[in-house]
C-alpha cells in the first residue's frame, strides 16, 4: 500500500514538472496574437484614418498588438503614439517624421515590422532594392477637391505667368516628390524652373511658415493643412489649385518588410482587414457628420472631410487597394525631373491580396 503511494506521488510530482515545464516553454514562446507589430507612422493628412482605427482600437480588439511609432518634427528620438488624442491635440508638429530619412531607414533596421510613408518615399526605397512590399493604399487626394495647392504671400500679386518670374518658392521636406510637382506646375505655367524663379526645396513646415511670414519666400507648393492656417490668418492667398496632373498621384501607402509577410501573413491579414474596416464605417456617416471640424488648427487626425476653398482632405478607397497605375506614373514624374535616375519595375513591390481578401471578408458579414 505504501509503494503504491508512493508511486501515485512521485506520478503527480512528474506530471506537475511537465505542467510546468509547458507554461514555461508558453510564456518563452509567444502567441501568435502577442507578436507586435510596431508602425512607422508620419503623422498628416493621408494617415488620419489609419490613425483614428487606431485611437479607436479596432486592431487591438481583432487581438493585435499593433503600436504607431512616430518622431516629432526636430525631435529627438522616435516614440509611441499615444492611444488618447488629448495628448497630442496641440502639438502642431506632432509626428512630422520623414519617410525616407527615418521611417524606411527604421524598417530597414528592424526597428519597424511596417510603416506609412509617401509615395515618393516608396519608390524610392523600391528603387533601392528595398525588401518592402506595399499591402494598402492610404489617403490621397481626389481629383473633385485636391489637397495641394500653390500659394502665395498677401501682398504678392500674381495675375499671369509672367508675375511669377523671378519669384521665391519653396517646398516642404519630402522624399522628392512635392520638388517635381512644383516643377510641373511651373512648366504648365510656360516657366523654367532652372531659370524663371528661385526653388527653396525640402523645408520642414515650422521653416517655410516662419519665412512667408517674414517675407523670405514667396509661396510655393502647400498641402491643405498648412496652407489652410496661412490663409485663414490672411498671410497668404491660393493661386491655383493642384490640377495640372492628377491629384490622385499624391498618396500614401501601408508597407512592410517582405520577411514579416512572410512569416506572419495572418496578422498582415487582420491589419488591412480591420483598416478597411474603418473606411467602410467613415464612408457609411452622414455627410454633415463626416464634415464637422471638431476644432481650429490643432485639432488634426479628427477630421474626416473639409471643404476649404474648394480642397478636401485626402480620402481613403474601400477597398484600398494600391493603384499601380498611378504609381508608376508617379515614378515617371520623379524620372523626368531627376529625382530619381532608373525606372524600377515596381509590381513586385505592390501586393494587393490582403486588400482584396479584406474587402471579402467585410461583404461576407
């Protein structure tokens, strides 16, 4: 009797080192649902709604540990993203980090799984031999109400072409993109830009509003949200609207690292999946509703719509799927002007499964 219970103890005593012996081994190996997957983020116009299926948790109720990581314009180092608005409600520059520059280099790195970044930074970094791969369209503008515009200081009167001659302009820091779409326009004007103004390329927006204030600039090439402040203070009037290529063109793109997709196509899955998710609900809102303007200039990302002048905020697409079309007519653009020097065959940087299989799944419930 007494061997028999012993043997009864030391079988508890084994299976209680084996019970153990799993939640250790558990704990050292995640659940797939526990791989985080940290975002480069640059905080604009094109990533608002990204940024609010964030704020309002639709990745981490669909299991995710999903983080927005971001810089401040002139910061230091790169942070989280705070899940509460209010925190960064007044900081104008908040999040102004540069795709090429910071966030690639950090997805390159393996400080990011993903990142959102400008198409022009895309490009770029496709042209480079980057292991990145573009899964989601992101905000761009729309051809009924661009968001760009060029601009010019009050007091500078531009009634033709030939006022612009000798004029100062500038452009905000950028992957080259808003460089070529300044030069476009002056081309379409019947200008050189080599010859007939003075460029001020890639200032970073404190800069180029402080020097319109100051009378350094001109004008120059403006998205919706900077120029708004400046026009609204009366510091600056439209000139024109982007119109002279397709608006479209500017937009912004959900990539990440091929070896993540690789290794976790799931979770790349539930990202898209609950991203589309949020454009089908914005677009499901009254249109009054998806107009309100929550505040003046620092309430940013809470936006959904604007009619400014006849500009709007960049939009998203359901399903968000990437246009390969306008890309690589972006990429002709960046060509001409020599912002980049070959034409890379980008399909196999573009994979749009994940949009698609999203948008099924969402017409399915």
């Amino acid at each position: 009797m007494v061997m028999k219970k012993s043997k009864v103890a030391f079988a508890l005593v084994a299976l209680a080192a084996v019970a153990m012996i799993i939640l250790v081994v558990a704990r050292v190996q995640p659940h797939e649902n526990d791989v985080p997957v940290r975002i480069g983020y640059f905080h604009g116009g094109r990533t608002f709604l990204f940024y609010r299926a964030y704020t309002n948790e639709y990745f981490q109720n669909a299991g995710l540990n999903v983080t927005l990581i971001t810089k401040n314009l002139n910061g230091e180092s790169f942070d989280e993203v705070p899940m509460d608005y209010s925190d960064i409600q007044n900081k104008t520059y908040y999040g102004k980090a540069s795709g090429t520059d910071l966030i690639v280099e950090g997805l390159l790195k393996g400080e990011f799984e993903a990142a959102t970044i400008g198409e022009s930074a895309f490009i770029t970094a496709a042209g480079n031999g980057a292991p990145i791969v573009a899964v989601a369209r992101l905000g761009h503008d729309t051809k009924e109400k661009p968001g760009h515009a060029i601009i010019f200081r009050t007091g500078v009167q531009i009634n033709s072409s030939a006022d612009i001659r000798g004029k100062t302009l500038a452009t905000r820091r950028s992957s080259g993109g808003s460089g070529a779409l300044l030069d476009e326009f002056l081309l379409s004007e019947g200008l050189d830009p080599e010859k007939d103004v003075r460029i001020i390329e890639g200032l970073d927006e404190d800069v180029s509003e402080e020097m319109l204030r100051n009378g350094n600039i001109d004008g120059g090439f403006w998205h919706i949200l900077a120029l708004r402040r400046q026009v609204e203070a009366n510091r600056a009037y439209i000139y024109r609207r982007m119109d002279w290529v397709n608006p479209e063109l500017s937009q912004a793109l959900l990539v990440f690292r091929k070896d993540f997709v690789q290794e976790h196509p799931d979770k790349v899955q539930r990202i898209v999946t609950e991203y589309s998710r949020r454009i089908r609900y914005e677009e499901g809102l009254p249109l009054q509703e998806r107009m309100i303007r929550p505040g003046k200039y620092e309430d940013r990302a809470l936006e959904m719509e604007m009619d400014f002048m006849g500009m709007n905020l960049p939009q998203c697409d359901y399903p968000p799927l990437v246009n390969s079309t306008l890309i690589y007519e972006f990429r002709d653009l960046l060509y001409k002007h020599g912002i980049i020097d070959r034409k890379t065959d980008l399909d196999a940087y573009v994979d749009n499964s994940f949009a698609q299989k999203a948008y099924e799944l969402l017409q399915a419930v």
